[in-house]
C-alpha cells in the first residue's frame, strides 16, 4: 500500500472516532431515557393508586413525575413533569394502606412531609406552601400531637422558642374571614375568647392584609353571643371582652367596628357584583361561626390562609373526602383556588 493510500486510512479512521462515539453516547441516553421513564412510570401509577382504584389510569390521563433532590431542581424538570420531592423513612407499608380510611401510615407520612416542607419555606428554598387536606384522626393515630395544619405549622416555626401567633382565614372573591379560635370544643372556645386573643386577631387580619394589597382594611368584629349579646341580655362577652378589644384596636389607627350581630354582618361583608362589601374582613369568635357563611358560597372557591406565619401559607377550605376516595369524583377546583392564592401572596 502506498503512503497516500495509508495516510487517507488514518485519516478515515481518525474522523469515524468521533461519529463512533457520538452513536455509542446516543445509545447509552436512549437505554438511560428508557430507564428513567420506568422509573416515573412506576413512581405515577403509585400515586395514582390514591386517585383510582387497582392503579389503574383511566387512558386519557397520562401523569408523568420528575424526583428531584432538591426544591431548586424543579425548575430543571422536563416540560410535562410533576416534580416530586422525595421524602425519607416513609413506612415501607404505605402504598398498602387502605383507601379512604384512617390509617397511621398515611398520618405519619403527612406530618413528615409538613415538617419538610416547614424546614424548606425556613430556610428560603420556597415561597410559598400549599397544602393539601390531612385527617386529623389519622395524625393522631400516627402520635402526632397537634389536632391540625395550623397548630402543626405554628409549632414548626419556633422549635426551641415561643410560637408565633397565628389565625385561620378563610376567603374567596366574595368574603374573607378571620377566626379567634379554631380547632377546640365549642364549649372551650367560649373561654378562650378573651380580651388578648380578640385583640391580637385583629391585628394579625390588620398586618396580613397588606399582602393582598389592603395596608388598611375595613375590618368587622362579628359578636359572640345572638344579636351580639342584645345589650347584655344574651350574654355580655360583647361587652367585657370583644367591645374593649374593639376600641384597643381602634387606639392603635387600626380601622376595627363592631361587635356586630354574627348573623348579619356577613351579609354586610359580602362583596359581589351589586353590593360592593361594606367591610374587607370579618373577624369570627369561633371556628363554624366563621366557615360557614364561606363555605355555603362555595366551597370550591375556598381557601384557607394562616395568617401571621413567616411564610405563605395555603390549603383548600374541604377536608379528605374519605367518601370519594378512589373513585375519581373530586373537584380540584378548591385546590387550583388555593395555589392560585399562594402565588399572589407571595408575589406580595
């Protein structure tokens, strides 16, 4: 063979390295591709299985997840995917635990995922935190010792000091309102609306509301007792406690009215295409007093909010719907309200 002819040789043989090893890389991201649409299959069918009975997909939903390490990873997830951040040290049991029933399992497994979702919105990974309905049966089945979201968050928040003091909102378009007291007896509650906790409710309602664009809102303080006590002859908390708190309120430029009769002020409140709403916000003594007159507008369109928390946070304003579980019936509609919500907020 002439040098010519070897010198072309190695030169041919020099350039089909390169294409060699470019079909060699495509073929190893092919097999990984592959690889990893396994995974995200397998990973999509298990949390299906919590929407559908036997995890099996009806054929024209197709879900599609990307793990990610990390909070910031999400934004590197291929179009189309749910990021999905891992947890650790689940039950390895979990996926068996029955549909639609109390289990310790799935409570154990919610509190650990609030306790990281509280640790990342801590630390500043996140803006915001939206979540979704929890049994409070089953956390207390798991051990877990608070009755809720919102006295687990508030705890979350000042592990080795005092927790900040937080207030349930409920709100859709049409009303907003502020409750003194939450999860507890009704019988309990009455004791706990005392002059502090009326008082510091307000003000928690009075500095929230500049996220949303009210530095200064209209706030009502609805009444305890029928007709707000009826000049003390149904009860006279109006006039030792809410009244007194009302006018603190005031002294400090806060823009506070009431009491007002707890059955009409909503009404009042209410902002709707002919009735612009006499008040930005009510403030409620107590837990059905205040989520009521929400949720008969709609609870679709509601969403809780607590108020005074270092971060923002979300969550729809219905509970787990055991009832629907599996069945592929539930309404998503409270749920795009509270992300929705979320993402205003923390835009401030």
């Amino acid at each position: 063979m002439s040098l010519r002819r070897k010198l072309l040789l190695v030169a041919l043989c020099t350039l089909a390295l390169p294409v060699a090893g470019w079909l060699y890389v495509r073929q190893m991201e092919e097999l990984l591709r592959s690889g990893q649409a396994q995974a995200l299959t397998a990973s999509a069918g298990a949390i299906a299985r919590s929407v559908v009975l036997g995890g099996q997909l009806p054929a024209q939903v197709r879900l599609a997840l990307a793990r990610v390490e990390s909070a910031a990873d999400a934004w590197q997830s291929p179009p189309g995917c749910v990021p999905v951040l891992q947890l650790d040290g689940l039950d390895a049991g979990l996926l068996d635990a029955p549909l639609g029933r109390i289990d310790a399992r799935a409570g154990a497994a919610a509190a650990a995922a609030i306790t990281r979702t509280v640790a990342l919105a801590l630390a500043g990974e996140i803006a915001a935190i939206v979540t979704a309905p929890i049994h409070k049966g089953a956390l207390a089945a798991a051990g877990v010792p608070y009755p809720g979201h919102t006295e687990m968050l508030q705890a979350l928040c000042a592990p080795a000091g005092a927790p900040p003091p937080v207030r349930m909102m409920l709100a859709n378009d049409e009303l907003r309102t502020v409750l003194v007291t939450i999860h507890q007896s009704l019988r309990s509650a009455i004791d706990a609306v005392t002059f502090d906790a009326v008082l510091e409710t307000i003000r928690i309602a009075h500095r929230s509301a500049a996220r949303w664009g009210q530095p200064a809102p209209r706030i009502a303080v609805a009444g305890l007792n029928p007709h707000a006590g009826e000049g003390g002859l149904f009860g006279d908390e109006e006039i030792r406690i809410i009244g007194p708190a009302v006018q603190a309120a005031r002294a400090e430029g806060i823009d506070a009215r009431g009491p007002f009769a707890p059955d009409t002020v909503f009404m009042r409140a209410r902002a709707s295409a002919d009735h612009p709403g006499e008040f930005d916000i009510v403030v409620a003594m107590t837990h059905d007093h205040g989520l009521i007159p929400v949720k008969y507008l709609g609870v679709e369109h509601g969403v809780n909010v607590t108020l005074g928390l270092p971060f923002v946070r979300t969550s729809p304003d219905h509970g787990t719907a055991f009832d629907l579980a599996g069945t592929g019936r539930a309404d998503a509609s409270s749920l795009r309200a509270a992300l929705q919500m979320a993402r205003r907020l923390s835009a401030g």
